[in-house]
C-alpha cells in the first residue's frame, strides 16, 4: 500500500487544528508507532501508546489535539480532533484508489431475469445471477458471483462482494456493504416436534437491512417465520455472526465476531455484543447495554447495563466471582485442615 499526499493535503483531509515541526519526505505507507520510519504515516489511536510517540521514526504523526510533546528533526506533527477518525478520512481516500468502481454495466456472464430491474448507474459483476421482480438501486456494485433471489430489493450506493447472497423478497436499503459470504434471507431454523419426526415450519417472512449497515464476512441472517427481521440503520456486523428468525436489531448496534442471537429477540438501539456472546430466543437487551465476550444472555437486560459471564450478569460481579473461583482450592483445603483439628480435639 502506497500513497503520495503533502502536508497540505493531509491538513485539509484529516481537519488538522494545528501543527508542528515539518518534513520533506514523500509519505509511503502507514504503519504503527514501533515499526514506522522516514516516509510512513502514523498516529496515536490509544493513550496507552503515548510513550512510544518521542521514539517513533514516522515522518507524520496524526496527534490528539491535547499532546505536548516535540517533533523529531525532518518530523511532522498533525494536531486533530480524533486521530483515529483522521486516519480514517486518510484510508478512505486510499480506499477509492486501490479498489475503484468499475464501470456501470452487467458484465457477458452475469445473468439477469426477464423482469428484473437494474438501474443503469449499477454495476453487475461476472457470474453474477439477478432473479426475476429483483431491483438493483442506482450506483450499486455486485461483485463476481452474487446471487439476488426473486422480488429482492436493493438500494443506492450498495457493495456486495463476491458470494454473497440475498434470498427471495429481502430488501437492502442504501449504502448496506455486505462482505463475502454472507447469506440473508436463508430459512429460519423452525421445526415442530410431531408423532416422532422433526416437521419443517415454512419460513415465509423476509429480511430488510437499514441504511449504513456493513455485514461482516460468512455472517448469516436468517429470514422471519413471518412478518420480518430486521437490521437497523447504522449497525455494524463482524464477521462470522448468526441472527436468527424474527430478530428486531436496533440502530447503531455492534455486533462482534462469533455471536449468536436466537429467534424473536429484540436488541433496542446502540447495543454492544462482544465476540462469542450466546444470546437465547425471546429476550429484550435494553439501549445501550453491553455484553463481555462470551456472555451467555438467559434473561431480559436493562438498559445500559455492562454484563458478562455466564449466566450473564453484571460485570463487576462476574469478575468478583472469576477472582473467587480461583481461589477454592485454597479455601477447600483451609476447610479440610480446619476439620481435621476439630475432629482431633478431645
């Protein structure tokens, strides 16, 4: 990865507030505080790395607005608001070259169905098949290998990338990214128990995805047994996620990788779930409550709560409780030594 940008243009990308120092070096790369050298771009994401900033080679360092350290010669520090957001801008700018649109069109091998609509800004990949009632909005991008089921909608200034699937009748809304591999509209896992034999329930319902939601690699969403799940607008799915029937996923949520959220459970807006976290069918998580990872949630959770362990429960008495665990065998054999005196007492 390479780049050329001046101080200048990193001034008016990144909204630096001021500066300090300068440098002559064409910028190169980014790299981590540790491993830059002359020519790399870096910056300070975490307060925990301040003290490697006075050692660090970077010929550009993107800097909270709040640091009072001094460049190195040949060194330039850009003050922001939020270097992690600044350095963001900067990768979004990367990100329009090294991977740009192509150009608006179905490619020779792609298949689309009589009575399909694709919008002539959109972009349909190779290999790619768009089923019959489907809509592709304008500017949409399909990448190799996609499949868009029948009567399946999507929006302006959607990314799918290759193997991506959306099954029959679900909808995206605009400017959704889905990363390879992911499956929405696959049936819900419903079955009744009936004279010995697993019976299918016939999943009828669909999947709409919000606005700005981005869906991690291999993440499965599955679709309603009627009515709809739902993904709300500006939520962000890892990779590797599990979202049962009928789930109502709030705004702004964050899903880490490995989760599993079973049939009917509402999670409200700005809820955080982090990696591995089992949440059971038919619960509520209130806004803004958070899971540690690999909490197993069995009850409903109020709003704003920080829970972890399992069952889940709030965290620092999940942690008091780790502490304690640890300690047993010490106290089983405190508990053994003190029966044994007693019982040796006349």
């Amino acid at each position: 990865m390479q780049f050329s940008f001046s101080p200048e243009e990193l001034r008016t990308i990144t909204d630096a507030t001021g500066s300090l120092g300068e440098t002559r070096a064409t910028l190169r790369a980014i790299a981590s505080l540790e491993a830059a050298g002359p020519g790399d771009l870096s910056f300070l994401g975490n307060a925990k790395y301040r003290a490697a900033v006075p050692q660090s080679r970077a010929s550009v360092l993107l800097l909270p607005e709040d640091y009072d350290g001094e460049p190195q010669p040949d060194q330039l520090f850009l003050f922001v608001k939020n270097p992690s957001a600044a350095l963001a801008a900067i990768c979004a700018r990367l990100e329009q070259q090294l991977w740009p649109k192509p150009q608006p069109g179905v490619h020779p091998t792609a298949v689309v169905e009589e009575g399909a609509l694709v919008d002539p800004t959109a972009t349909i990949g190779p290999l790619c098949v768009v089923a019959a009632g489907a809509q592709i909005g304008a500017r949409a991008h399909l990448q190799a290998q996609v499949w868009i089921g029948a009567g399946a909608q999507i929006g302006e200034d959607c990314w799918l990338m290759p193997h991506s699937v959306l099954s029959a009748r679900c909808v995206l809304k605009n400017r959704v990214r889905l990363h390879p591999g992911v499956v929405i509209g696959a049936d819900g896992f419903g079955y009744d128990f009936v004279e010995g034999r697993h019976e299918k329930i016939p999943q009828v319902g669909t999947v709409v995805v919000e606005d700005d939601v981005e869906i991690g690699a291999n993440t499965t969403i599955d679709r309603a047994r009627f009515s709809e799940t739902r993904i709300g607008a500006g939520t962000k799915i890892d990779n590797l996620v599990q979202i049962g029937h009928n789930v109502i996923v709030g705004k702004h949520c964050i899903l880490c990788s490995q989760v599993g959220i079973a049939g009917s459970v509402t999670l409200e807006d700005y809820v955080v779930l982090a990696g591995q976290v089992g949440v059971s069918g038919h619960l509520r998580i209130g806004q803004a409550a958070k899971a540690g990872g690999q909490a197993g949630i069995i009850a409903d959770v109020e709003p704003g709560v920080f829970i972890s362990g399992y069952p889940a429960m709030p965290h620092r008495l999940a942690s008091r409780l780790q502490v304690l665990q640890r300690r047993l065998p010490d106290l089983f054999k405190r508990v053994d030594q003190l029966e044994r005196e007693l019982a040796a007492r006349p």
